[in-house]
C-alpha cells in the first residue's frame, strides 16, 4: 500500500536530515583531510616544489587503492574498524567512517589536478621573490587554484549523496534507508518517488551552487 502524500513529508524530512548530517560531516572531514594529501601528491611529484620520487609513488600508489574499491565493497571490508572507532557498524555515525575513508583519495585527486592547472610560471614567479614552500602553497597554489577547488569539491559532494544513499540502504538511515525499507521492501512506491526525486534535485542544486561559486571566482580572478 502506497503512503498518502500528505504523510510523506513526516517520513521524508527526518530522512533528508539524517542524509545532510552525514554528507555535512563527511565532506568537512574530506577537506580538512584531502586537501592536504593533495598538496604533498602534487609537490612531491616531479612538477613539485619538493619531488620525491618514492614518497610520491608511495601515497599515489596507496590514493589509487583507496579510488579504485567500489563503496559498497569499502564499506563492508572497513566494519571492523568502523565497530572500532564508533562501536556499531549501523546509524549515521557508522557511515562517517567508510564514506570519509572513500572521499579522501578522491578528493586527494582533485586538489591535486586542480592545483596542476596553475600556471608553472605563477609558481616560478613566487620561487624567485623569495615565498617559502608554505608561502606559495598558501599564495600561489590554494589562491589560483580555487575556482578548480571548489568545481573539484563540488563533484566529490554529489558523489557523497551517492555513498549516503548506499549506506542508508544497509542501516545507516538517510533517504538510502527510507527507499529500501519502505519504498522497496513494502513497495511503495509513493516513498521511491519522493525519496528519487528529492536525491535528483539535491543534486541539481549542489552542482548549481558550485558552478555558480566557479562563476564568480573566475570572474573576480580575472
């Protein structure tokens, strides 16, 4: 039996939170973690400010394991340590774990390739006035970077609503979790429309604010 519309704002919204906590949480740990393993992938390549051949194979050999496993696959082979580190492997908080341990080598390679678009005579500029590794990653590298950072992040923040609904699927809660179990389970098909349509126009007005926010970076760094 199909749930009446007028219910299903009381199953959908309580859903909908639980999905931007967990995405909300997850993309803030993705930027504090990522973004610096970006930084050390792309100096420690040949085109860095300080190459290291080995340490770079090292962490890029390591970012690709981490890209390469499917989520769901990820998140089952982590259960231990998720069960380690917030004592259940069910709710919002078990799907921190696995979701960040997938976002990190994805959004590593994002900072990495956006940070590879900035023009080497910018950096060679800041080389010869005299900036410190720090300064020119700080300067040079984050500020002519960031309309490819943000585009970066907002691809990695979508991909994030994927995972959510995933984990949701296998206990997590979140919209993943109210289209399995009541949507699919008891078919009902009111509650997979509603929870479909609002996981498609999530994603809609995530990528719309991203582009907007490259917009207007591009323009202010021209």
């Amino acid at each position: 039996m199909n749930t009446p519309w007028s219910d299903v704002p009381e199953l959908l919204i309580p859903a909908l939170g639980e999905t931007l906590v967990m995405v909300g949480i997850v993309m803030l740990l993705i930027v504090l973690l990522g973004t610096p393993l970006g930084l050390v992938l792309h100096n420690t390549s040949p085109s860095g400010l300080f190459p290291n051949r080995g340490l770079y194979a090292a962490i890029s050999s390591i970012t690709n394991v981490g890209r390469s496993l499917p989520f769901l696959v990820l998140m089952a082979a982590v259960i231990p340590f998720t069960r380690f580190v917030v004592g259940t492997n069910i709710g919002v908080g078990a799907a921190i774990v696995p979701m960040t341990l997938a976002g990190i080598p994805f959004a590593a390679r994002l900072v990495q390739n956006a940070i590879r678009e900035v023009p080497r005579e910018i950096t060679a500029a800041g080389i010869a006035a005299g900036g410190s590794p720090v300064q020119i990653i700080r300067t040079v590298q984050l500020s002519e970077a960031l309309p490819g950072l943000v585009g970066g992040f907002t691809i990695n923040l979508i991909a994030l609503i994927e995972y959510s609904a995933i984990a949701g699927a296998i206990g997590a809660g979140g919209l993943g979790y109210l289209a399995v179990n009541y949507g699919y389970q008891r078919f009902d098909g009111t509650i997979m429309l509603s929870c479909v349509v609002t996981l498609i126009l999530a994603a809609q007005l995530l990528q719309f604010a991203g582009d907007r926010t490259v917009a207007r970076l591009t323009r202010t760094a021209s």
